[in-house]
C-alpha cells in the first residue's frame, strides 16, 4: 500500500515536470524515431510531413 | 468513439501510430488492480491490465506492448518507447495522451492527460477540422474552383 503511494506520488511529479514542455496546438511536433515491436523496422514521425496528419496514440496496457 | 471506430474510418486520410510507453499501474508501482478500485474493473471487464510488472529492459517491454496490442485490439500499429521514455517525456503522455499532427509538421490537437482528458470524441472533430481546411485550401489553389 505504501509502495503504491510513493508511485503515485512519483508519477503526479513526473506528470507536473514534463506537463508544460508537452507541445501545444500550433507548436511543432517533436521528432522522434522509435522501432516496432519486432524492433527491427523504425518509423520516424517527420517522414509523414508534407503527407498526411499523424494521429498519435499514447498508452499502456494497465 | 472508440479509438477503432476512429482508425477504420480515417486510416485511409491519417496516419495512426500507437506509441507504447511505460506502464502507468504495473504491480510493482501504482497498482489499481487490488481494493476496491479493482473490483471495478472487473466488474466493468475493463481490458486494462492488472498483472503486469513494470518491463525493465527493452526485450520486457516489446513483449507488454505486442500483449496490448494483440489484447487491445484497437488494430493500430504500435511503436514502442525506449527505456528511457523519451517520446514519453517529451508528449508528457502518461498514462495516455492524444495529439493530431498536420501535415505541415504542427500540432493541430493536443488532447489532455488521461485518463481524463483522453477524449477520442475531440480527436475525431480535430480531424474533421484539419482534412476541411485540407479540402478548403487545394478548393483555392483550384483554378476550376472560382
């Protein structure tokens, strides 16, 4: 019980210290590159520019 | 508005990228998988997970993003966050985060943090929005079009 609250805690820190440099409407996306789940193949976000809009999707299984 | 409905029906006009990042309530952390809070889940048969560690190494993570994906069934391609959360860090996305990209490199909808400010409903009007300006702008550029 304990842990999980000094979890807590820590993810509400985490989320007060990166919340005001996430991108805002208008701003530049950031680029990034990331692999699949095979980690083999890589997309990089900026190789849709000038293509089409990117819908992103951030998440975890629990 | 589920997160499906929405990429069956846009995919052909927008990229989908599901980013797998590091997990908001493993058991070795914030767990919400015991109490009350759990029984809820069951009840509601939530999909969320409520066994899952926190993946240590890279190989540990890829394996819990192909079990949320397979699980999920949300039929988007995932990409997954290294281990030093990066992507995470720098779209403050967790637990979960919606952002629309233009084609122009912008961001034309920065969603809220969830599990409360995930509202694929507002994704879904962002996109509506971003492909008429889309329609709109190559209508001026049509000489036909007067």
């Amino acid at each position: 019980m304990l842990k999980a609250i000094r979890a807590r805690n820590q993810t509400k820190a985490w989320q007060k210290l990166h919340d005001v440099h996430a991108p805002k409407a208008g701003d530049v996306a950031h680029d990034f590159e990331l692999h699949d789940l095979d980690g083999k193949n890589s997309v990089r976000l900026s190789d849709f520019r000038g293509k089409k809009p990117v819908a992103l999707i951030f998440g975890s299984y629990t | 508005m589920s997160l499906r409905s929405l990429f069956e029906q846009y995919h052909d006009k927008v990229q989908f990228i599901s980013i797998y990042i590091r997990e908001a309530h493993p058991i070795d952390g914030w767990w919400l998988g015991g109490g009350l809070f759990g029984l809820a889940l069951k009840v509601t048969k939530s999909r969320a997970a409520t066994d899952l560690y926190d993946p240590k190494t890279m190989e540990e993570r890829r394996q819990a993003a192909g079990r949320c994906e397979s699980e999920l069934e949300y039929g988007i391609p995932t990409l997954v966050d290294d281990m030093d959360d990066t992507v995470n860090s720098a779209y403050a996305a967790m637990p979960t985060r919606l952002y629309l990209v233009g084609a122009d490199g912008r961001m034309a909808y920065a969603g809220g943090l969830g599990p409360f400010g995930f509202k694929p409903q507002e994704l879904m009007l962002a996109i509506e929005a971003l492909l008429s300006e889309s329609v709109a702008a190559a209508g001026s550029l049509d000489p036909s079009v007067a």
